[in-house]
C-alpha cells in the first residue's frame, strides 16, 4: 500500500474438527483490511466447501455491501471530530489573548502607562492604539487557522456554507478577546501572573467549558437541562463563544444542514442553516456584544480614571467601588508621573535656552 497500511490475516483450524461433522476455526484479521473477514470467512468456506463436495473448482464468491451509517451514527462520530478539532484550536487561540495582557501589565508595572499618557495626551488614545494594534496582529494566526483547515480539510467545517460563520466569527473574537483582556488586567500587578492567571481563564472557560458542556448536550436528559442555561453564561467569555462555533459547525453536514440545539440536548433531525441562531448565529451575536461591553467597560473606566472629581463623586455615592482609596491613590501616582515628565520638559528647555545664550 502506498500510505503503507499493513492489510494481512490468518486463519486458524481447531485440532479438534472432525470431518463431514464440524469445522471450528478462528479468523484473524488486521483492521485496516476492510474486508478482510468477508475474504478470510469465504476461504474457509470455499476449502470446506471443495472438501466436501470432492470438486476442486468449486468456490464461493462472497459480496460485501455494507449500509451507509445513519444520521445518529454520523452524528455521534462528529462528536469525537468536533470536539477534538475544537481543543486543539481553543488551546491554542487561548494564547494568544492572554499575551495582550503581558504587556499592558508591565506598562503600568515600570510607570510607562504614565509616561504615555502625558505624551499620547490621554490614556484613552493609548488604549486604542494597543487594541488596534493587537487586533491587527491576531489577523496573521488567524490567516493560518483557516489555511490548515481548508489544508487539511476537515470535515464539515470546511464545506458548504460553513467557513461564511467561522471567518465572520475569528474576525469578531480577536477584538473582543483584546478587550476583555484588558478589562481583566487590571486586576493583577504582576505582568507574569497576569498572562497566567488570563491563560488558565481562557483555557478553563473555553476549552474545558465547550468540551463539558458538548458532553452534556449529548448524554440528554436532566445533563442537558443542566448544560443549556451554562452555554449562555460562558458565552461572556470569547473563547467559548469561538470554541462553541466550531463545534456546531462540525456537527454540520456537508457544511450546510446542521443539528438543533435545545434543553433536551441535540436535535438530530433539525435541518439547519450554519447562520441560525441556534448553530454560530448566537455565538457571533455574543462576540459583537462582547466587543462593544467591553469596549464601553474599559473607556468608561478610562473616563473615570482621567477625571478625578467625578470618580470622587462617584465614590462618594457608591464607597464599595472603592473601599481602599485604590482609585485616589492611582490618580495622585498618575498626577505625579505628569507632573515629573512635565517638569523634566521645562527642565530640559531651560537648559536648551542657558546654552542658546
């Protein structure tokens, strides 16, 4: 064989067989021979055959036609694929927006968050110019994401209408991934524990959630009731939502009919389209969501950060936004980080100006 799949079987007589009365025997055969048990079953017959009847030329010819799997069988072989197609891209896209935070953290770690904002004018443009720049860069892995599968063709994710869905929905997770980094990050003043802490919380909400959640969908039952409300609330991460698109759309025939989903888990016998709400219509919906909650999250936070009296004001009607004076104590270290790069401009303008003269 050219793949060099090994195709070879034996067969084994029984001592204690008697003649013209019994004939035990044991056939052995390799799995990759597909029809290897007809062939070897038809051997035996054909010699018993031969022996019996005293003619040498007689034989059997055996056929074999196996009947095409059911929808159910191909659905629960989908299950494997899809799930195993859906880790090994989570696990890797995981990755990448965990990094993000790496060196947001470090920039407000060593004072460079402060040294921007006075150069860039306000901390909202360097947000921007962070996000686009990481929303530009995640396009590359991205790019080679849908090259090894249309390479490797895997099996309904690549056919019909289902790459439509799952470009649409890469294009909406690295924005909002980038996003809800960001949001995430604060929290953490530490650049290492930061991409950890975001790398495990990537990984657990979309790797593990998808695949818990699928396992669920399928067993049925009270397990599905259990799983269904759970898909909308890991939705919040951008992960799952991107996981949960590629599993859908491997349970997609051909890339164009796919299953229904419901509290009583898999419907096989839907007859979806790969754009309705309940195959990646409510996962791509979710991404854009996320995009501009998040969005609004970290310029709302940008806002408040930038001006000190309302962010007292607020405080001062809701003290458990901030129980430790954290917000104050952020705004005087930023004012102070100003004030230094400030006075180091006129300091060095100064100089510039005793030299002149």
């Amino acid at each position: 064989d050219a793949r060099g799949s090994s195709r070879y079987g034996a067969v084994v007589v029984s001592p204690a067989a008697e003649a013209n009365v019994t004939l035990p025997y044991t056939a052995m055969v390799n799995s990759t021979a597909l029809h290897g048990v007809g062939v070897y079953l038809n051997l035996v017959h054909s010699a018993a055959m031969k022996y019996l009847s005293g003619v040498g030329s007689a034989r059997i010819k055996a056929r074999n036609h196996p009947l095409p799997r059911t929808r159910r069988e191909l659905a629960d072989t989908a299950v494997t694929s899809a799930v195993s197609a859906s880790l090994v891209l989570t696990i890797a896209l995981a990755f990448i927006p965990a990094s993000y935070a790496l060196f947001v953290v470090k920039e407000r770690e060593t004072g460079v968050s402060g040294l921007l904002n006075v150069c860039e004018g306000t901390g909202t443009a360097s947000w921007v110019a962070s996000w686009l720049f990481d929303s530009l860069s995640f396009l590359v892995p991205a790019s080679l994401m849908l090259m090894l599968i249309f390479a490797f063709e895997l099996p309904n994710i690549s056919e019909g209408r289902a790459p439509g869905p799952l470009v649409v929905a890469l294009l909406l997770f690295g924005p909002s991934s980038a996003l809800f980094t960001y949001v995430l990050s604060g929290s953490f003043t530490s650049h290492a524990q930061a991409q950890s802490a975001l790398l495990l919380t990537y990984v657990g909400m979309g790797t593990g959630g998808s695949a818990a959640i699928n396992v669920l969908m399928v067993l049925g039952g009270t397990l599905a009731q259990i799983g269904f409300p759970l898909r909308e609330v890991l939705r919040l991460s951008p992960l799952y939502a991107m996981s949960d698109v590629v599993i859908q759309l491997a349970f997609c025939d051909d890339g164009t009919r796919c299953r229904g989903v419901s509290s009583s888990g898999f419907d096989n016998e839907a007859d979806l389209s790969p754009w309705a709400w309940e195959v990646c219509g409510a996962n791509i919906f979710f991404l854009a969501l996320m995009l501009l909650v998040f969005g609004a999250m970290l310029l709302g936070k940008e806002y408040v950060r930038a001006n000190p009296g309302f962010r007292a004001s607020l405080v001062k009607r809701l003290p458990l936004l901030d129980p430790a004076g954290a917000a104050a104590a952020e705004a005087e270290e930023a004012a102070r980080q100003r004030g230094d790069a400030l006075v180091g401009t006129a300091a060095a303008v100064e100089d510039e100006d005793v030299a002149a003269e």
